[in-house]
C-alpha cells in the first residue's frame, strides 16, 4: 500500500527546493508518494510541472504581519 505525504513549500526558492529535495529522499527510499502543495502565483507553478511529482496549486495570498487586519473578512 503507498502512503502519501503532503508536503507544502513555496513562495520562494528558499522554501520550495528543500521541499522538492524532501520529496525526492521519500519517493526514493520508500513507498511514500510525495505530492507537493503551492501557490498559483510562487515559483512553484513553474517549476513543479517540471518535476516528476504530483502537485497542486491553490490561489493564496500572503498574510502579511503588520496589516494581518485588513485580511479579515465581515
């Protein structure tokens, strides 16, 4: 039986190459299929379909600390 790990990592390369490098090491040495979550917007909705494994990308928006406020919604 094949487990999945979601793995979420993008924005920047910062985030996403440590996430592609955590997915590789599990789909090499297990029977875990990694599937990457990131933002439509990241670098990850380039480079993601260059690489081997399943992924999504969701519309999300950064929350930004010091105006975190105006995110909420009435």
């Amino acid at each position: 039986m094949t487990r999945r790990v979601l793995i979420a990592g993008g924005g920047t390369g910062g985030h996403l190459m440590p996430a592609l490098s955590i997915a590789t090491a599990l789909a090499e040495s297990s029977d875990i299929e990694p599937v990457l979550v990131g933002a439509t917007r990241g670098v990850e909705a380039r480079l993601l379909p260059t690489r081997p494994f399943r992924y999504q990308l969701l519309p999300a928006e950064p929350i930004y600390r010091r105006t975190f406020f105006h995110h909420v919604r009435r």
